[in-house]
C-alpha cells in the first residue's frame, strides 16, 4: 500500500495550488472521472434503497446554524460568518443534516410517507487547521455522501441495519473492507448537547441494532457527535493510521430544534426520529483509500480510463473507439511511440484494457484486447465491445431482503 498523494500525482488524478489553497484539490480529469463513476454508482444504489435526492445550497443563514446547535458547539470547526448588508449574516455549512430538516419540513407529513429517506452528494466546509490537512484524507471542501432517515421510533432499528446492508453493499461494489466497528460515545465537556436521558436513549437503540446485525465493534468515548451517539466504519491507512468513513447516527436533538413533526395514525403529532447515515463518507476521503488500497489499479467500472485504443503502423482506431464510446466506456487513444512504450506507459497508468488495431486486425475485423492481468485475446469486434461492456459495468446487485451485516 502507497501513500495517495504519492500515486495521485503520478497517476493525474488531483492537484494542489498555492493559489487556491491548502486542503482545497483540484480534481483533474482522471480522478474526476473516476469519481463521477462512483458517485453514479452511490446514487443508484440508494435510489434501489429507497432514497429519494435532493440538491442544497452549502450556505445559510447563521440562525440555522443556532438551531442545529452548530454554532454553539461546533464553531471552532466552521468557518466565519460572512455579514452580507446590515442584516444578513452567512455561514459555509459544516454538515448537511439542517439543510435536510428543511426538506423534511417543506410540507406536512404523514406516518403513511415514513420512513423518509433523503439523500445527497452535496458540499460542506470545515475550518481545518493547516497542521493536520493532508492530500484528500483531510481537506476544508468536503463533498460529502450524505443521507437522513425520517421515521417512527418503532422503525429506528430496521432502518440502522438498512443503512448497514447498504454500507455493506456499496464497500464491497469498492473493494475494500473497514478495518473496524465503532460505537462512538459521548465524552465530558461542553461540546456536547447536555441532555443525559437523550443519549442514553440513542445509545441504547445504536447498542442493539449492532448487536442484532452481529457485527464486532469496540465502545470509544468522546468520539461521538455533538448531538448523539454513532456507529463509525473505520480504515486504515498506508501507514497504520485510523479514521473514519462512513457512519450511522441516531439523533433525538434535530428534530426537536427544527419542530419536525409529522400526523399519526390516530390524528396525533409525533416527532421523528432522524437517522444521519454516510454509505460511503467524503468523495475525498473515500478516494484517498481507494488509492491506496488498490495501488491506483481501479476496479474496471470505476477507473479513469477503462480502454486504451493503440492503432500500429497506418491503422486507425478512430472507430473502434468511437463504438466503444457509444455503449458509455470511458476510452483513450494514444498515436505516439513505439507499440511496447504505448503498452508499458498504459500499464503504468493502470489501464484495465487495451486494445491494439493493426493491419491485420482491421483485415479480419478483429481486435487484439490486453487485460490489466496479462491474458491477450484477439476476438471480433463485437465480441470485444461485449465483453468490455460487461467488464467495465457498474456493479448492480438486487437488494436483498434480509440480508444480514457480517462480522
């Protein structure tokens, strides 16, 4: 396993400016295609899950930030508010969960509609210190895989372990594994929201659905978000270190700040429970891990460039990959140096495919296709487009009902 930094820059896929800033990357277009694959991906499995997306501004009014209790306890974190005029203050969001309270709040509900699942890849910014910034693994623009389940209290746990099968399906889509299970608690001090009945509550509800989903994890104190407990999907990185991806949270405290209620079945008010969820954590974050845990060797669906056309002598492959352009694989062509310097330098990008066009090829209507493993086959046409098609599709299991969360 490399360092990310080390193999996104060899590999293209992001850049740091001094002009726009530390913790800012600037994805180039090898890491924003691969990216943009995954976040279709993403997108697509919580639509089979029963999510429904939404886009929010990364900015609002201060006074959310008051009543999310944001700025009363998380404000070192955020950055300052922006004063626009004489009444208008500003502030860069640090989290989306208010902005989807809004959603939620948009209309009256009913207990028909719940659980409610609204989901997003939306932007939020944290007033990291430069000290601790470091390639995609710690930035100040954070796009993050977001989601919050509006429910009953009797739907809590059935919807932490939904929120778990699909952390389950989307990692092993990625290829990787977490390193651990956590049950984040609350810790001393005023950053947390000071009401012990409340956490004890989420707590217990956390506690058991883990328990129920079998899954091994260890307690850690003062880890918690300031609101509530949370179940944190952990990793490790080229050099041991530990941080978190994704996570599952129980929050009793939203709700009640943005007066979130919705009808009952006996015509009474109730108030959700929100259920905060990241599948797959920051697009930043997500994509340093990936690096490293594949060497910059995507899988297939989700790498830059997935098929490099090489043309030999007067042969084109203007066409073949155009063909492979029309069924939606993202394709290079590359003209210059000898045919084994054109092989070698795709390898060393990682490329799944390649694909060599001589006059021999073009005369049978064939294609000579080199796999990332070392295999050489030399198919039709066709045949080749089929199995490149299957090859370099995005993974769409069927929901499985049930299914459970392995240790």
């Amino acid at each position: 396993m490399q360092d990310h930094r080390k193999l996104g820059r060899e590999l293209e896929l992001f850049h740091s400016d001094p002009l726009v800033g530390a913790g800012l990357p600037i994805w180039l277009p090898r890491g924003a295609a691969a990216r943009r694959a995954v976040e279709e991906y993403l997108l697509d499995l919580e639509r089979r899950h029963g999510y429904q997306h939404v886009y929010s501004p990364p900015l609002a009014k201060a006074e959310m930030y008051y009543r999310s209790g944001h700025l009363p306890h998380y404000a070192d974190d955020m950055f300052p508010p922006m004063a626009l005029g004489d009444d208008d203050v500003f502030v860069l969001r640090p989290s989306l969960c208010p902005h989807h309270a809004a959603v939620f709040a948009a209309r009256g509900r009913s207990y028909r509609e719940l659980p409610l699942r609204v989901g997003e890849i939306g932007g939020q910014y944290r007033a990291e210190r430069s000290g601790v910034l470091g390639g995609l693994s710690r930035v100040r623009a954070i796009s993050l895989n977001d989601g919050h389940v509006f429910c009953a209290e009797d739907q809590v746990e059935a919807e932490i372990l939904a929120a778990l099968r699909v952390m389950q399906e989307a990692h092993a889509a990625l290829g990787f594994e977490p390193a651990s299970w956590r049950l984040s608690l609350r810790g001393e001090g005023p950053k947390y929201v000071d009401d012990p009945p409340m956490w004890a509550r989420a707590t217990a509800v956390l506690r058991g659905a883990l328990e129920a989903a079998g899954v091994a994890y260890v307690e850690a104190e003062g880890e918690a978000a300031f609101y509530g407990p949370k179940v944190d999907i952990q990793l490790r990185d080229y050099a041991g270190r530990e941080s978190t991806l994704a996570t599952v949270q129980v929050d009793y405290f939203m709700p009640a700040r943005f007066d979130l209620s919705y009808v009952d079945a006996d015509g009474s008010r109730r108030r959700p429970v929100m259920v905060h969820r990241s599948a797959a954590g920051s697009m930043e974050r997500l994509f340093a891990h990936l690096i490293e845990v594949h060497d910059g060797a995507f899988p297939a669906w989700f790498a830059p460039v997935q098929v490099e056309v090489l043309p030999v002598g007067e042969a084109s492959g203007r066409a073949f990959a155009d063909e492979c352009r029309a069924i939606g694989l993202r394709v290079q062509e590359s003209y210059s140096g000898s045919l084994a310097a054109r092989i070698r330098e795709a390898s060393l990008r990682r490329v799944p495919f390649v694909a060599v066009l001589g006059a021999n090829e073009l005369a049978s209507g064939s294609v000579s296709l080199r796999s990332r493993d070392g295999s050489v086959s030399s198919l039709p046409v066709a045949s080749a487009l089929a199995l490149l098609e299957s090859a370099c599709g995005s993974p769409k299991r069927p929901v499985a009902e049930g299914s459970s969360v392995p240790v």
